[in-house]
C-alpha cells in the first residue's frame, strides 16, 4: 500500500513576505527563567507562541521614547 504524500502549497511569494517585519533571525539571548515562565504561560493561555510576545514586548520596548527624549521633551514644555 503506497501512502499518499500530501505537500505544503503556497502561492507566489508577495512583496510582504520580505518586509522586514517578517524577516526573522535566530540569536542567543539569556532571559530570566521567571520572565520566560511568564511568556511561556500568557502564550498558552492566549494560544500563541511565547517567541512571538517575546518579540511583540521588544517591538513596544523600542517605540518607548528614551529617558533622554522624556526629559527634551519635558524642558521643551517647561520653556
């Protein structure tokens, strides 16, 4: 009895599928192992993989302005 081998379609890769967004690299990184506890457990609940909030977390980290950039911004206002 042969067995059916059932193969992975995609359609032609768009433009999006090269946005840098969607471009993913592995690295190294040490975490506290509470911290990844924690991913690991909102990802379970939420159904989602806890790579993904890790990196959500540091997309919303990066678009923070800087302490020195709260600070212009502050003496900009205070005059």
């Amino acid at each position: 009895m042969k067995k059916k081998i059932n193969y992975a379609q995609k359609d032609v890769l768009s433009d999006k599928d090269f946005e840098s967004q969607n471009i993913k690299e592995r690295i190294t990184i040490w975490i506290d192992e509470s911290t990844l506890d924690a991913f690991r457990q909102r990802a379970k609940e939420e159904g989602s993989k806890y790579q993904a909030l890790i990196n959500q977390a540091l997309q919303e980290a990066i678009k923070k302005p800087s302490l020195v950039e709260r600070v212009e911004r502050l003496e900009k206002k205070i005059g």
